[in-house]
C-alpha cells in the first residue's frame, strides 16, 4: 500500500491545478530589481567560483564563506563561522541569523566543491549566456540565490520583519565524521526552523519545471565472510563447506530476490574481494586479494551502497538484510555492517504545500505550473537532515548542468528566475503564516 502511494505522488506526473493569483505590485517591484541587478549576482557568483573550494581545501572553503558572511552581514544578518574539531579535518561552517516573528526560515547552501586544489579545472568563464566552472552549477550558484533573494525582500522593506537562518555547510561533498559533530548545528537549525529551503539546483525537462519534495537516504554496508580454506576437492563436503565467496554469493543473490523491490529502495554491491589473502581500504575504496582455483577461499569482503526514501524504509531493509546474513551455509560466517550518511527526506503533507505555493509563484512568473520531480532521480543532500522537523522543499537554485565534472556550466540568465522564485516564495509564505507539518505520512495523488 505504502509503495502504491508513493507511486501516486511521485511518479505520476502530478501536476497542481494554476493559481489564479498575478504578482502583486510589491512581488512586481522585486522581480523588477531582481532583472536591473542580475548582473550583479553573476558577478559575486563568479567571484565565488574563482576560489577554489574542494572539501578538503580548508582555506578554499573558508574563503567562500568570508565572502558570503561579507554578503550577509551587509544584509542585517548575523553570520558566524563554525570550526570543526581539529580529528574531523573539515574547514566549518557559516552559519547566519535573524530573528523576527513569523515563519522561521533556514535556507541551506554549501560552500565546498568536488575540485581540490590539485585539480586543473579552477575558473570561472562566460560564453554568452552559459557560465562555466568549478561548482557553478552545484552550488555556488545556489548560495548567490540566497543572498540575492534576501536582497530583494530587503528591497521591498520585507527582510527586517523575516525570521531567517541562512546554512552554508563546508562539507557537503564529502561530509566530516561523525555527522553527530559536522551536522550538528544544522539538525538544530532545523528543529527552529518552520519551513526549510534547499538552493541546490533546479530541474526544467521534458518541457516543465519540477519541485523537489523528497530525497533519498545515502548510506554505505560492508559485507565480511568467512570459510575454511582447504584443498578445493573438498569444497562443499561436510568437512569444509562451501567457502567464504560461495556465502558471499549466497547473500548478494538473496539481497536481490527478497529485499529488492520496493519503490524508493536500492542497494548495489559496488566492490566484490575474496580469495586466501584479502586487503581492502574503504577510505580508498581499493583492494587486493590472492587466492588459487585449487584452494577453498577463507575471506571474502563486498562493500555496497543503500539508498530508501524514509526512515522506515531504511530501517526494515537493514533488518532484512540482516536476516539474510544470518542464514550461513555450512562452515561458514558472515556480518554485514551499515554506515549512515545522509539520511533520507521524506515526502509529507507539508513538502507537497510547499511545492504547491512553489507552483503558483511559477505560474504567475509565467513559466507554467510545476511537477513534483522522483526522488530515484536525484542524490542526497544536505537538507534531509532537517527534513525530520520541518517542511522542506529542494531545488530553488539555478539551472546548471554537468554537475561533479569539468563540463560544469549554468545558464547564466536563470539566476534571475530562481532569485524571484524564493523571493515571492518567501514573501507570500511568510504573510500567509501556515500550520507545520513535518511528518513523513503521504497523501495520494490528485
């Protein structure tokens, strides 16, 4: 039942009745100072770009933020930088704040990239109106629609009266361990938040725009068995058994014919090692293995991914996977250990409220009504840590592609879009006050 609803929602093309509702003319004066000021954004979106911000580029990071904190505090926020401990080996945080009454926004960016400071793909460059460059599309693009969007509240006078927390995480790409320490200031944001509001890049296919209201989990499982080496003429005699790659295979065919199937959840063995003598780094995710055809193979390791779209998903397939591992063949031993890292953002009522109200400024922007986009089409992200306590809605920043590759571009001119998008969002969100409702119960489709 739950899978059918899923289904409903999510990938039937659901598509919200037009709001009859135009700009009114404080919308109007923003989207009018958003178009005189484009050139502007793009202008700090490249200044951000030409700084090099890999994940592991501590000062790269901290660079981004000091510029983006430049930005914020011009605004009225109060920016602060949050340092990790020294063991997590991550740059920090920036984090900035405004308190008001009213809906309690979190807006969530990051200011790392995939490109260390090794890599030769660097600046910023413009052809027309396609900008290219490390992170321009995912997310330094998203983090200048943050600040422009603010901007143009403050504009209309609507900024000093708006509760808001802006994120700027400095890990996303390769998040810090232990989450408990790296995500710990955003979980709080948060549990104070009333509606939070992800910048990574939008989606516009298939001749629509699409909302984001739901995003699956990213988690990693190490699978370790063990058999009794021996000469292999003795392989599956009551002596021996049948070998530590044998239960291996055991596992991995009954993973995929009694856990596989259900809407939302996917696992993959991504590296398979087995034999007499197994190494294996899962840092590096590399290994090496010897072993013989004449020889029954004692170890064998299998590092894989899994990804569910709510927690009780997540939560059973482990306990299933669990069971499976469980069952040994003869002689032999198996464990299977999972690591959480993103968690998954869960479809709600108040995510799809969301995408509606998105859907109206859309259609009064003239760009049509929006679908809700299938969360088996996109990755993890940073706002499903706080999905669990608020509404949440994904994907307002800009139009980019070729994410995490040196083809990585934007189109320069949907800046101005998503930059009006959350501004009107914002504004008619924050003067409609609306009850929260962050739970994971799904509705069925229209």
């Amino acid at each position: 039942m739950r899978t059918t609803i899923f289904l409903a929602i999510l990938t039937l093309c659901w598509m919200p009745v037009p709001s009859a509702q135009t700009l009114d003319e404080r919308e109007q004066a923003m989207a009018g100072w958003v178009d005189q000021h484009q050139h502007e954004a793009i202008a700090l979106l490249a200044e951000t770009v030409n700084i090099g911000s890999g994940t592991m580029n501590h000062q790269g990071v901290r660079a981004v933020g000091d510029v983006m904190a430049r930005e914020l505090e011009a605004l009225g926020l109060s920016p602060r930088w949050i340092d990790m401990p020294e063991e997590v080996n991550r740059a920090g945080h920036l984090f900035a704040r405004q308190e008001a009454t009213g809906p309690r926004f979190l807006l969530i960016g990051h200011l790392d990239t995939v490109f260390e400071a090794d890599d030769p793909f660097q600046a910023f460059s413009r052809d027309g109106d396609i900008g290219t460059g490390p992170g321009i599309s995912d997310m330094k693009s998203g983090n200048v629609v943050i600040v422009y969007a603010l901007k143009a509240l403050a504009h209309i006078g609507a900024l000093e009266n708006l509760a808001v927390t802006v994120a700027y995480t400095g890990d996303e790409e390769k998040p810090g361990r232990p989450l408990s320490v790296t995500r710990r200031d955003l979980v709080a944001a948060g549990r104070w938040a009333d509606i939070a509001l992800g910048f990574e890049g939008a989606i516009t296919t298939e001749g629509s725009d699409w909302a984001t209201i739901a995003r699956r989990s990213s988690s990693s499982w190490m699978l370790e068995t063990t058999g009794r080496q021996a000469h292999s003429s003795a392989v599956f005699s009551d002596a021996v058994g049948a070998g530590a790659i044998n239960e291996a295979a055991r596992i991995l065919a009954t993973f995929y014919q009694e856990v596989r199937g259900e809407y939302g959840l996917t696992f993959n063995a991504g590296t398979v090692q087995g034999g007499t003598a197994v190494s294996y780094d899962p840092a590096r995710n590399s290994g090496s293995t010897f072993g013989k055809t004449n020889v029954v193979p004692s170890r064998a390791v299998v590092h894989g991914g899994i990804r569910a779209l709510t927690p009780e998903q997540l939560a059973t397939a482990k306990a299933r996977m669990e069971d499976v591992v469980s069952a040994h063949l003869p002689h032999t031993t198996a464990q299977i250990v999972f690591d959480d890292s993103y968690p998954p953002m869960a479809p709600s009522a108040g995510n799809r409220a969301l995408a509606e109200a998105l859907s109206e400024v859309n259609v009064d922007l003239g760009r049509g009504p929006m679908k809700i986009w299938d969360p088996l089409r996109r990755g993890a992200a940073d706002i499903a840590f706080v999905a669990p306590y608020t509404d949440a809605l994904a994907g307002l920043g800009a139009l980019g592609t070729g994410g995490h590759t040196p083809n990585e571009t934007l189109e320069l001119s949907s800046m101005a879009l998503a930059i009006k998008r959350a501004a009107i969002l914002m504004l008619r969100l924050a003067e409609q006050p609306r009850g929260t409702a962050a739970s994971t119960d799904t509705v069925s489709g229209d």
